[in-house]
C-alpha cells in the first residue's frame, strides 16, 4: 500500500516538472527597431523548450514602397507571401496608420457594382499543418467603415467580413477557417463543420487590436478528439482578453484533417467607405507552434497593454536570438521580455529593458568565501569537565 501511496504522489508531482514555464529570461542587445538580442537565464538552465517554425513575419515597411503601392511582391522582415488570391482589389501599403514601420496593409473595397462581395488576401502558404499560432493588428482607420456598412462606427446585419481565412488548399468547404468572421457577431467558423464559437473580443473603433490564435488538433484522431483553441485580443483601453476551448474537435474530415494556407484578409462585402489596415502579421505552425516571444509594457503579463512579437532566428532549450519589432512602442518606453513556450507557459518578466537602449545583462555576484573558523583550543583542568578558552569567556 505504500509503494502504491509513493507512486501515486509522483504522478501527481510530475506535471509540475514536466510544465514548468520557463525561467526569467535575462536579455543582452541593442532594443531597437530590426536590431537582434540574445535572450538566456541566469543559471543557464532556461527550459524554454523546443522553438516554433515561424513562416511570416510582415510589417508592410519595406524599403522604397510608397503608399497606394499594391503589396502583393513585398518583401516581409520574415518568410514571404505566396502570392495574392482576390477577386477585384489588392493588399495596398497605406500611410493611415501603422503598428511596426512606416506603413500598414490596406484591404478596401468601394466597388458595390463589379464586385460587392469579393475574396481578397496575401496569402501564406506551408507544410500540412494541424497546429497553428498567428498573431496579426487590425484597426479601422478615421474615414473607413465596417465592410458592409456606409457610415464610420457601425456594425452590419449580415456576413461580412473574415478577417483571416484558413484553409486546406484553396477550398473554403473542408474544414475552412475564419479566425475571426463578423456574422453578425463575431465569430471562429467555417465552412466544413469543424470548429466553431462565438468569439467575445473587445473591439475599439480607432484603436489599433492585436488577435492572436492558436489551434492544435489532437495528434492521433485530429477530426474526432478535442483539440485545444485560445484566443486572445489585446488593445490599450482594455488590455489582453483571453478565451480557452478544450471541449470541441478541430476537424470534421478525417481524409484530409490539416491546413495549408492562410489568407489575411479572406473576404468583405464592398461599400462607399469599407476599409481596414492591418500590420505586424506573424504565423508559426507545426509543433512549438505557439512558443514565441514578446515585449510588453508592464511586468505581470496579464496587465499588459501593450505587447510586440518578438521574431526568433534560433531557438534553444537555453538561448534564443531574436528579432525586435518595436509596434507600438516609441524611443525611451519601458518593456519587459516574456518568454512563452510550446505548452502556453509565461516566463516571469525580464528586467526592465529601454526601447533605444542596451539591455545588458546584470552580473551574477560572486559569493563572499565564507571565512574558516579558527580552532579554540580545549585545556583540560582534570576531572570529566572541560573548559573552553574563547572570548565569550567560559563556557
């Protein structure tokens, strides 16, 4: 019975060791716009785990594009776009607003007559996958409005717009993704019966969001088993919202259950003002899919208010080198480093870094040697007792 007693307490012990999140990460580099830093620990035993395949990573601020230039042949800061699937308009540079860069993707549509609702999207292409992380800012700019709509402020009362379409192929029926759609109401769904829920999200009308998702389908029945789904959305005014689904399947055809691209935007309905920039786009996929780094501007994760993703160029159990993206951050701004890693662990908060600054690591202190203790000599005055010499007297 106790042998049964010890093995029953390891396993529930083992969880702890084996998710542990990883440790707080210590930073070195300059902390500028595209410059790159080195991110390890203090005792060199970090635990962050196996590292993401990162298949895109677009700021729309490559040298000597100019607003209106369509975006199509861009060259992102990582990865590169497939090409671009659309039925009458382009992904566009626009100087309406911006995350990372100089410039933002314009997806816009005021033609109603020759194609009011229309598929548009620079589209990332990759390996079958059945686990995928992206993480993309949307905004309406001043003088734009909500595909489908007229006037600025106001949602539609039908379908309209899929901000991100994920796919199998190019086909929208099989296990189809819309990361998310606007129905009306938001949602994640698609096509082919899999996935699906309605998304609560804080939306902000002239703020820029960041939405961020991560699927992973159960690796040995991905179209019967749960899978696992988080969301997240963040903006200044509210912070960082976060939805968890561990309860549905991810996908609904067994012949063909993994995706292989994903359009940012997918579709929109036309209208006299219908517009929407996006910018800092990163997609991973495969296993570690959702391990990724970010600066945010407070030092608990979960009050953050701002955060920028991080673009990894290697990734080890201990050491990463990584890409700085500034978003939203401005020259003298305050961050601090997280490290996630492939199971949704949070690292606790680097030091305290300066966009604009040098992040240099903090010495570790050498400990002061502790002085041997000089021997007392022991005398003894006869009998069983002993009396020590020492200067607290006798003793």
């Amino acid at each position: 019975m106790r042998i049964v007693k010890y093995a029953l307490l390891l396993l529930l012990l083992l969880p702890s060791f084996l998710w542990a999140a990883p440790d707080q990460p210590v930073v070195s580099g300059t902390i500028t716009d595209e410059s790159t830093v080195t991110i390890g620990c203090s005792d060199g035993s970090c635990a962050f785990g196996d590292g993401p395949t990162v298949q895109i990573f677009e700021t729309f601020d490559e040298s000597g594009k100019t607003n209106g230039q369509d975006s199509t042949n861009s060259g992102p800061r990582y990865g590169s776009w497939y090409g671009v699937v659309d039925v009458g308009g382009y992904v566009r540079y626009s100087n309406l607003g911006h995350v990372t860069g100089n410039y933002a993707g314009l997806v816009e549509r005021d033609d109603t007559t020759s194609y009011p609702q229309y598929i548009l999207g620079n589209t990332v292409t990759f390996p079958n996958a059945t686990e995928i992380y992206i993480s993309y800012w949307v905004q309406i700019p001043g003088g734009k409005c909500f595909p489908g709509t007229s006037s600025p402020g106001n949602f539609p009362e039908a379908s309209s717009w899929k901000m991100t379409w994920l796919t199998n192929n190019s086909s929208v029926g099989d296990d189809d993704l819309c990361i998310p759609t606007y129905t009306p109401g938001w949602k994640v769904d698609g096509n082919g019966g899999g996935f699906n829920t309605y998304q609560d999200l804080n939306w902000r009308w002239g703020q820029w969001m960041r939405f961020s998702v991560y699927l992973k389908a159960d690796s040995s029945n991905p179209a019967s088993a749960n899978g696992i789904y988080t969301w997240q959305d963040l903006n200044q005014t509210d912070g960082i919202n976060t939805t968890t689904i561990t309860n549905q399947r991810i996908f609904s055809d067994a012949n063909s259950p993994y995706w292989t691209q994903i359009r940012f935007t997918g579709w929109l309905t036309a209208s006299s003002c219908a517009g929407a920039i996006m910018d800092d786009i990163y997609v991973a996929t495969g296993a570690n899919a959702r391990a990724h780094v970010e600066i945010g501007n407070n030092a608990t994760y979960a009050n953050c208010t701002k955060l920028t993703m991080l673009t990894p160029t290697s990734w080890g159990a201990n050491s990463i080198t990584a890409q700085i993206n500034q978003g939203l951050f401005s020259s003298g701004d305050t961050g601090y480093l997280f490290v996630v890693d492939s199971t949704g662990g949070i690292s606790p908060a680097s030091a305290a870094i300066t966009f604009g600054g040098e992040a240099t690591p903090t010495p570790t202190p050498t400990p002061t040697p502790t002085p041997t203790p000089t021997p007392i000599p022991a005398r003894s005055f006869g009998g069983n007792g002993t009396r020590i010499y020492g200067t607290g007297g006798y003793h």
